[in-house]
C-alpha cells in the first residue's frame, strides 16, 4: 500500500507489517536539505503512530544511500546558513529521535556513500545496518568546519569505542564496508547484488516477531546508553513481567514446546 507516492521521501506499507522508506533525492545523492528533513519527520511520525508497522526499511534511491547535508544549498546560503542549519538540525535530530524512540526495529540498507551527519546519523541511529561490500562511510563534518550532529557523538561512540569514534570525526577517513563490519559499525556486509534481498528479508523476519518484546528490547538497548548495568535490571524486571503476561509469550513457549513456528499477534 502506497502511503507517500511522490516528494523527496517516499512510503510504502507491505503486507506483513514491513514499512519501506525512501530517500528520493537521486540526482543529489540524497543530499539532506530542509525539504527532505520535513518529508522524512513527517514520514517517520505517520510510522510511528501506525500499529500496523511492525519493521521499517529504509534505503536510498539511486547510486548513494545519503550523501549527508546538501552541500550546494549550504554554500548558497552565504551568511543565512547559520539559520538555515539550525532548522535543519533541528529536524534531523528529530529524526535521530524518532528512529530511536520508535517501537519498530529499524533496518537501513546501505549502497555507495552514507556519509555526514545525514548518512552517518541515520546508519547509527538504526537497530540493524546492512551494507553493501563496495559501499562506504564518511563522517565528514569537521572537514569543512562542523561537528557531527544528529546523535552521532554518542551513537558512534557506543557502536566504535571512543578511540575509533574520535579517530573518524576527526580525521575523516574513508571507511569500507568490511572496516566498518569489524568495527561494529554496521550489522552485515553482503554482495552488492544481494543488498536489497538481505535487507528485506531481515526486514520481514523481524516483523514476524513478537512486536511488544522486540519493542521493549530496542527501548531498553538505547535507553540502557549511559547507564550502569545495576541501573538498568529494575527496568528489565518490570518489563519482562509485563512481556510474560501476554498471550505473544504463552505462543512463544507453546511454538517450543511443540517445535513449531511462532505466529506473533502483538497481544
């Protein structure tokens, strides 16, 4: 079902539950400008208040996955681009939120260059990262003069080490796609030709899964960042005794039990 047909983001809700973003700037390699950021929030807010998405893929049309912010409309900005950059910030750190806050797991798929605070904030604040062998990662921002926005300070950090995550917010290195498999950048590198295929597929068998706990399990994962160990077991008590009252649970066991597949409703 075609939710957002046309503009620089696209939506498609598929049977199964898997939600299908689409950044639809080609001819600018995906390149965030404030257009694009708006489309986007307003795609991910439509998501998250629709209970029948149980994953999200997000890809990117054309050569690149996102290219980062739109350099050619920063530059033509002259002395408004604070300004400019300040809205713009605004949404892609919504954006980071909601990929974050939102119950369903978070698949991107990642071909040619994801780079800047865009690429790089959208690869980190996904639950699942699947890569393609020739593609590419750059965080670029202190190359001309900015510091990584969208969460990246963070997110990168926790994925890479503080060592790694300094080593490519400033030096800008050019990470290939095995580098950034071993560093824990990315979840799974695969065949350029198979990209699309691995990432839907991983997109429909979390969908198959039991929504509340894989939804649980993302909140407690993030919001776990930070935070001690002991800090964090109160809260995983309180929510596997809630998880454990629902019917999703009792088929869980019953589908071992009895050497089945489970069939998840979300109650």
């Amino acid at each position: 079902m075609v939710l957002q047909g046309e503009g620089p983001v696209l939506l498609t809700l598929h049977t199964g539950g898997v939600a299908h973003v689409r950044l639809n700037r080609a001819e600018s390699a995906n390149g965030l400008n404030i257009e694009l950021l708006k489309a986007l929030h307003e795609v991910l807010m439509q998501i998250h208040g629709d209970g029948r998405v149980r994953a999200v893929l997000i890809t990117g049309a054309g050569k690149n996955f996102c290219a980062g912010g739109d350099v050619h409309t920063f530059l033509s900005k002259g002395e408004q681009l604070p300004d400019y950059i300040r809205v713009a910030t605004s949404y892609l750190q919504l954006v980071a939120s909601l990929l974050i806050r939102m119950n369903p797991p978070v698949v991107s798929a990642v071909q040619g260059f994801a780079a800047g605070g865009g690429g790089m904030g959208l690869v980190c604040s996904s639950d699942f990262v699947i890569a393609g062998e020739s593609s590419r990662f750059l965080a670029g921002a202190t190359r001309v003069a900015m510091v990584p926005d969208a969460g990246v300070s963070v997110t990168l950090t926790q994925l890479v080490g503080l060592r790694k995550a300094t080593e490519i917010l400033m030096l800008n290195p050019v990470i290939t796609a095995p580098e950034a498999k071993a560093m824990g950048l990315v979840t799974r590198v695969v065949p350029d030709a198979g990209l699309e295929n691995e990432a839907w597929a991983l997109a429909r068998q979390l969908a198959e899964g039991a929504p509340a706990a894989l939804a649980n399990t993302k909140r407690l994962l993030w919001s776990g960042i930070g935070q001690g160990v002991e800090a964090a077991m109160p809260e995983e008590n309180s929510t596997q005794a809630l998880l454990s009252g629902m019917a999703d649970a009792r088929e869980g066991l019953a589908a071992v039990i009895e050497k089945r597949a489970p069939r998840f409703t979300g109650r």
